[in-house]
C-alpha cells in the first residue's frame, strides 16, 4: 500500500512543484530579465520555449508537442500500471518523475501563452550557459537516467533460459 502512495505523492507533489515554480518565476521576474542567484552559478531567467529540452525543435506546433507529450504520458502510465509489481520502489519513482514532468510540460503545451513551455532556470557550467529548464525537465531527466539504469540492468529471459531478473531497491 505504501508504494503505490509514494508513487502518487512524487506524482502529483511534482506535477503542483513544477506548475507553482513555473507560476513564481513568471510572477515575479519580467519575462527575459534575469534575476543572479549565484553569480556565475544559478539564475532565474524565464523565457519561453515552443520546443522541446534545449529548445529543440522550435518549429513544432503545440498541438504536435500535445500529442506526442500525452501519448508518452499514456504509454508510460500503462506500462507501469502493467508492470508495477516486478519493479522496485526506487524504480516506481522514477516513473513517477517521468510522468510528472510530462503532464507539466504538457499542461503549458494545453494552456500556457502561445502554447509554449515556461523555463526559467538557467545555470553556468564555467563559462558555458547550459540552457534554461525547468522543474519538469528535471523531473523527466533524473526519472529518465534512472528507468535507463533499471532497463540496462534487466536480463533478458530468453538469452539466459532463468527467470526475469527484477530489480528492487
């Protein structure tokens, strides 16, 4: 019972923290200005993006990004929901980020001006600028990295002629 609460908490705690960070930033920093945290490290800067991470594909319409971000929401929602009980907590969550992090950047796509996703962090890496993002990208990053541990670890039954292995943390 614990898990499936968790998953929901990392859910709908990341869908309303990407949402809110998203609403603040707007609120209170003109839209192309940058307001220094960490001078040379961090920033709030908010921007929009009508593309995808690092602003790629910038000449794709909304309503595509509509689709595509909802059909990746649906598909990894029902493959967990079919798989659920073979994966560990740690991998549940990890869903859980994907997931949030999609319907976020999917909710800007539906009702965000021009249809347009809402960055707003920006960081400096040395002297490079790394592009901005936001606490979905984040979110889908840090889920994605991890679902790829999980996959890159399973054994394939049918190679080995043993049973799954499942990983749990």
């Amino acid at each position: 019972m614990l898990r499936p609460l968790l998953f929901l908490l990392v859910l709908i705690g990341g869908i309303a923290a990407d949402l809110w960070t998203k609403s603040a930033a707007f609120d209170s920093v003109p839209e192309h200005t940058s307001h220094v945290i960490s001078e040379g490290l961090f920033a709030i800067e908010p921007t929009r993006n009508s593309g995808a991470m690092w602003s790629l594909f910038q000449d794709v319409p909304a309503w595509v990004w509509i689709l595509i971000r909802g059909t990746i929401a649906l598909g990894l929602l029902l493959y967990y929901l079919r798989h659920r009980r073979e994966m560990g907590l740690w991998v549940q969550l990890a869903f859980a980020g994907v997931l949030a992090g999609a319907v976020g950047n999917l909710h800007d796509n539906a009702f965000a001006k021009g249809g347009m996703v809402r960055d707003f962090i920006v960081m400096w890496i040395g002297s490079y600028k790394w592009p901005s993002y936001n606490v979905a990208d984040s979110l889908i990053c840090i889920g994605a990295i991890l679902l790829l541990i999980y996959f890159l670890r399973l054994e394939d039954p049918a190679k080995t002629g043993k049973k799954a292995k499942v990983v749990k943390a």
